[in-house]
C-alpha cells in the first residue's frame, strides 16, 4: 500500500504532541546538521563507498539471496518501506516499520529500540537476523569468494585475499554514511538564510518549540533526543488479521527471552522492554527523527498511521490508550502526552514548518552487480 509523500513529514513525529512539563531550555536547540561523524576505525574512501554500495543492493549477502538491504530501505520509498511492516525475510512477515537509512550516520541509537550503536553493528544485525536477511556469515564470505569483482575489490580496499564478512559491514556502513539528506529549507534558515522559510513555516517552527512543545523529544540537528517513550500506540492490525504476522511475532517473543507468563498473554510490541526486562519499559520505543519525513510514510513502530490527519489527531487528543498494564503495573504511558487544543490554523502552520524538513529527494538506480565466476566447461 503506497502512502503519499506529503503525510510523513510530521508523521514519524513520535513526541510530536508533548505537553509543556518540561523546560524547553533545557533541550538542545535545533540546528543544521553538521559534518558525517566517521569512525577512526573505518575512515572513508571513494573505493570502499563505492564496493559498500554495491553489496547494500546485492541480495547474495542474504540467506536464500533472494533479499538486499535495498528490498527493505528502497531508494523510492523513501529509503525504508512503504507498508506498515516491513517485508522481511520470505516466508515471514516482519514485526516492525522498516525506517529510513538516511541520515542514519548521525544516529547513536539504531533500530526501534536502538539495540545498535553504529552502523557497522548494525548491519549485521539486519544481514544477519531471522526475520530479515536470515543470512550465515561463513555463506556470505564463500559466495563472495566466487565473484572475481568482489575478491579484486575486497583485496583493493582492505587488503583482503578473500572478501572478509566483518569487512562486509564496514563498506556498507561507508556507503551509508553518504546518505545524507541537509538540502532543506529548515538547513539554510538556520545556517542564515532567512528567506528560506515561509511566514507560515516560521510560524510553525515557533509552535514546535512552544504551545505543541514538539521539541521536547525532537530536538537537535537530527529532531530526536534518541530516548524511549510509550505513547499509547495502538497495535499493528496486521498482527490480528494474519497468522504468519502473529507467528513472527511469538517467535521474536521467544528469541528475546520474554517469560512464559508473558510469551502467552501479551498481544503487543513491547519495545524496549525486551532489551531492559524492566515492566516500565514496555511499549516504549526510541524518539525517531523527522528529518526526510515526506518520504517515509507510514509511521510509528508499527506503521499505524497512513496520513497527517491521522496522527494530528492521536497528538491533539494526548495520544493513545494502549498502556501495556497488567493490573499490578501503574500505566507507563509518558505524561508529556497531553491534549494540545490545537486550531486549525495552527496544525496547517505546524505541518508546513515540517514540510521545511524536507528537500529534494535522494534518488539512485540499482548498480549493475558484479557476476560469479564462470563454472568450467563440462569434460568428457
């Protein structure tokens, strides 16, 4: 199901509604976004950007090479994926909204629950997972290994005499830190330009930071403070109507370790919960940023809401009613949700400012793909 572009922008916006409880003072101010952190242990090259491109379109790093990192973040929806659940591994359903990759050099926090610090950890974790690329390291370096383009590359860019797997993540992790995405009218009015916002943009950029105290949550260069929150999201419909949906789900439960207690009884996504173990915890799910958003529809964890209207509306009324309580847990919803009694005006204000986080779109076509070797000709 394809979204329009025009509905993300805010729509990611998992603090968008925050009430005034806190001190907008203490936030770190929005800012342009400023030069790609690079770690010293993998320092950018052109030719390492390059190879890192080709093996994040190439399936063959997956377990039946049948699915790339481009299947689930593809470059025409938005670079993640248009349906509220991500397409995941074949034969399954995935659990969770697939987000986007841009921008994602900046981030501290990876994932929904940001179970990856870097994206070099990070791509493991999705080449790698069951329920996304389901693929076997020593696979990926043997199939490597018979791809003359690849060993030639591998050798060039890390002096490999076989192409190495962890070495597979640090290309794409180079080539992913080019996905940048600063060409926005909200960049150039805050490097200067003060033209570059609309009368009706600036009046929207001023209820983010006041009545709608969106900034609360979305602050900083990147518009997220990349801490956990529950907002009462309501649960993925898919996981009611489909029973392969419900089968990922049981599964992750167990993979993650959950009790038996809960393995039985809980019908959502509990989110941070299964990195903590705490009941406090539950729901919540990292602060997303709202950079790039008119491309990335659908939003939230579970990609419930498929347009603005939507999701002005769960804010405007202080967000949702699925708690996760278990009649001992008092409701760990955040209580920055509050209703905002925003007008008309103001929302049409509030969503062109966000608009202003959004430049052109970060277009690339599938690279050709280097070929295995040939296989020898038959003898009789």
């Amino acid at each position: 199901m394809k979204k329009g572009t025009r509905l993300s922008l805010a729509v990611i916006v998992i603090a968008f509604g925050l009430g005034s409880t806190a001190s907008a003072d203490v936030n770190p101010p929005l800012a342009a976004l400023g030069p790609v952190p690079v770690p010293k242990d993998n320092p950018q090259t052109a030719e390492k950007i390059e190879l890192g491109k080709l093996l994040f379109f190439d399936s063959r790093i997956g377990g039946d090479a049948s699915v790339s990192c481009a299947d689930c973040h593809a470059p025409k929806q938005g670079w993640g994926f248009n349906d509220p659940l991500s397409r995941g591994y074949p034969g399954v359903i995935h659990w969770r909204n697939s987000q986007t990759v841009i921008n994602s050099a900046y981030l501290g926090k990876l994932f929904w629950t940001g179970s990856a610090k870097s994206l070099e950890s990070q791509a493991p974790s999705a080449a790698l997972g069951a329920v996304s690329g389901n693929g076997e390291r020593d696979m990926v370096e043997a199939r490597l290994a018979f791809i003359p383009e690849y060993v030639k590359r591998f050798n060039k860019v890390f002096g490999d005499d076989w192409p190495k797997v962890n070495n597979v993540w640090k290309a794409m992790a180079a080539f992913e830190r080019t996905l940048i995405h600063d060409n926005t009218p909200f960049d150039k009015y805050m490097r200067g330009d003060k033209s570059a916002l609309t009368e009706q943009q600036v009046r929207g950029l001023k209820l983010f930071e006041g009545k709608a105290n969106c900034i609360e949550c979305h602050n900083g260069p990147l518009l997220t403070d990349q801490k956990y929150y529950n907002l009462g999201l309501p649960r993925a419909e898919e996981w009611s109507d489909n029973g392969m949906a419900q089968v990922t789900f049981r599964y992750e439960q167990y993979a993650k370790g959950v009790t038996e207690e809960l393995y039985r009884k809980i019908k959502d996504d509990a989110g941070f919960y299964y990195r903590s173990k705490e009941k406090s915890d539950m729901g919540k799910f990292r602060t997303p940023p709202l950079r790039y958003t008119a491309y990335t529809a659908p939003f939230m964890h579970a990609g419930s809401f498929f347009d603005f209207d939507e999701v002005v509306d769960f804010y405007n009324e202080g967000g949702g009613s699925n708690e996760f309580t278990d009649g001992t847990l008092a409701s760990n919803k955040t209580k920055l949700l509050k209703p905002l009694n925003l007008t008309d005006e103001e929302k049409a204000d509030l969503i062109a400012f966000l608009e202003s986080l959004s430049g052109p779109e970060i277009k690339m076509v599938t690279p050709k793909l280097p070929l295995y070797a040939p296989l020898p000709a038959a003898t009789n």
